[in-house]
C-alpha cells in the first residue's frame, strides 16, 4: 500500500510500505479521508513519538469502508462506512484498529466531513465531560477555540447547555466561534484573556477550562476558576514550565487534569467512543453540531496542508484524500 513517510529531513513523502496486519477484534478499513492534528505536526518534528506498538505512520484518525474482519471482530462487516480513531497509520490507504476505535458514520456525512471527527470529539468528549465532569450550566473557557478541538468543544457545550468563553487568535475566527456557540471571547493577539474572561466569569468564576496552551496561560487560568473548578490540560503550545500559586489551588479546591488520549488502551477508548456515539452522533445527524471543515487537500499534498495547519490560520479541521 502506500503511505506517507517522513525522511531524515522531515520531509513528508506518498510512497510505497508494508500494509498492516489484520489482529484479533480488529478491522482492516480502506481509507478515504484521513485528517491532519497539531500532534502529526510535533510527530513530524520529532517532538511527539507514536506509543509502544502504534504505527509510525502519521494520522491519528480516518474514514473509509471495512474491508476485512480480524478473529472476534463482530460489529462491522465488509463494506460498512466507518470513521475511527488511530494511534497513528492514518495516512495510509489502509488501517488496522481495534475495533471499539470505530463508529460508523453519522447517516448523512461524507467520507469528508467523517474524518474530521474521531479525534477532536473523542478529545472534546473525553476531557470537558468525562475527566472535567460538566454539568448543565456551568461556565467553560476553551483556548484555541477556532482550533478542531475548540471548535467541537464549543458546540458540545452549547449543546449540553454550558455558556462558554473561547480565545482565538484574531477577529473573524472569534465571530465563527461565536456563531458555533460561544458566548463572548477574545483575541490572544489584542490582549490578555484576562479582563474579557472575568467579565464573563461573573459572579462566582468558571467551572471547567480545556487549555492547551500551557504555562502562559496558567496563572490567568487559576485566577479565572471558582470554588471546585477543573483545569485539563491537553496540550503545551506555549511551553511547559510555570509558577504555580498553590494558595490558590487548595483555597479554591481546584484540581488540574493532565490528559492526553493517543496513548489510552484500547478499552478506555472503547468508553470514550461509545459515549459519543450515544450522545453526540444522533445531534450530529440531527444538524445540531457539525463537522467543521477548513480546507481539502489530495493526500499527495500533504505537505501544503501541514503547511496551511502551521500557519495558525485554519479553522476547525485540514482534510486529505486518500487515492487508491
Ligand atoms: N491531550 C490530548 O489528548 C489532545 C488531543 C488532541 C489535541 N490536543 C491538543 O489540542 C490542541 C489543538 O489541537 P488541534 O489539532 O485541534 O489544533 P489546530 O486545529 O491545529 O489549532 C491549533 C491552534 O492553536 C492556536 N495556537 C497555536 N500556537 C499557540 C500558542 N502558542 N498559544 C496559544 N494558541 C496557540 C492557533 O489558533 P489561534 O491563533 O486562533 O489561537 C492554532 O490554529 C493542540 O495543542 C493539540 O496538541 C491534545
């Protein structure tokens, strides 16, 4: 088959490789839409190596058909459409993934609109209501809300009735952010969050706050929580060293969250996966919350696309291709 592979120079390249092997209760599916996450981005760099047993292969997610069943896969048959979660190999024109990684595809979705799901709603999912806990009605910041995580955070906490507060990087993104359900925001480039965010935290701070930026935003992020507020941190864009006011943290009863989802067993994303095809897909299929699609490239442009992500100025998600 072929897949891309990244040489000495971190140079991405469509080319021929080993098709991976079907294993117990896994499913082999032909790819027709992968899509591209700031991790492939640090995987690329060197920065974020697949975990112990996980393809090389960059790609932490695809749509395509079924196309073989491994021994004790009982789910899927033979040309179902499906959308999975990968621990890596999605840019390929096959994967093998076992099969609580799977969902099928919301009824009404393209191969297009599919890939841009598994990971940013599992992401969105798992930290905001399983590792956070929401509940109806508790106030949510998200940073980097144009982003595909934000932008699946937002509608989710539209959805589940949380008003939310996102950060984003200039003026047009904020508006779409608004239109997909946030409440208020503001441009990282203007100012501090700060001032926009205590405003919309009145009277008694925010709930929940899904941060991937890290140790810039730390100490504005502790102030911005009230009592029993959860901080999950998914990502370290600005970097990972900060001072910490542990006053703060237990006057507060605060808890910060670490969490990232690649490296979980398959079981636990079994959970995750099965969560959200109870309570997401059907508002998928109903038009409430949609895949948001920034831009389509041919898998042999993958180097533009890592490009265009890079760039800061997507919003939502960078779909591939897959030719066969
Ligand atoms: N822990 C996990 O399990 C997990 C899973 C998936 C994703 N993530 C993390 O979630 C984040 C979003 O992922 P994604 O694939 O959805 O990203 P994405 O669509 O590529 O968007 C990332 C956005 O982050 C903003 N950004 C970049 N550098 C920044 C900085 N130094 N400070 C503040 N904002 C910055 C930019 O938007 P603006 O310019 O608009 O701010 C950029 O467009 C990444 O950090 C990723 O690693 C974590």
């Amino acid at each position: 088959m072929k897949a891309v592979l990244i040489d000495d120079h971190q140079n991405l390249e469509w080319t021929d490789t080993e098709q991976p092997r079907i294993g117990d209760k896994t499913v082999c599916i032909k790819i027709h839409t992968t899509a591209i996450n700031r991790a492939d981005i640090m995987q690329r760099r060197g920065l974020y190596p697949p975990p112990p047993g996980a393809s090389q292969v960059l790609g932490l997610e695809c749509a395509g058909e079924v196309v073989a069943l491994g021994n004790g896969a009982t789910r899927y048959k033979t040309g179902d459409r499906v959308c999975a979660l990968l621990a890596g190999g999605g840019y390929a024109q096959y994967a093998v993934v076992d099969e609580g990684s799977v969902l099928p595809i919301p009824k009404g979705l393209s191969y297009v609109h599919a890939a841009a799901l598994p990971e940013v709603f599992a992401t969105a999912w798992l930290n905001i209501f399983m590792e956070a806990g929401l509940q109806p009605g508790e106030k949510v910041i998200i940073h980097a809300g144009a982003s595909g995580v934000g932008t699946a955070a937002i509608q989710l906490c539209k959805a589940f009735s949380s008003p939310c507060f996102v950060t984003c990087g200039s003026n047009s993104k904020l508006d779409v952010c608004i239109e997909l359900g946030a409440d208020a925001g503001s441009n990282r480039h203007e100012a501090s969050f700060l001032t926009r965010a205590a405003e919309f935290a009145k009277p008694d701070g925010v709930a929940v706050i899904l941060d991937p930026v890290g140790a810039a935003y730390l100490a504005d992020n502790l102030q911005l929580l009230g009592q029993g507020g959860r901080l999950v941190l998914i990502g370290l864009m600005s970097g990972a060293k900060a001072d910490i006011d542990l006053a703060q943290l237990m006057m507060k009863r605060l808890r910060m969250i670490g969490s990232t989802l690649r490296a979980r067993q398959v079981k636990e994303k079994a959970v995750v996966m099965a969560q959200l095809e109870e309570q997401v897909w059907p508002l998928i299929e109903r038009g409430d919350i949609a895949a948001i699609v920034d831009q389509v490239f041919a898998i042999e442009e993958v180097t533009a696309a890592h490009d265009l992500v890079t760039s800061d100025s997507t919003i939502g998600k960078v779909v591939l291709r897959v030719s066969h």
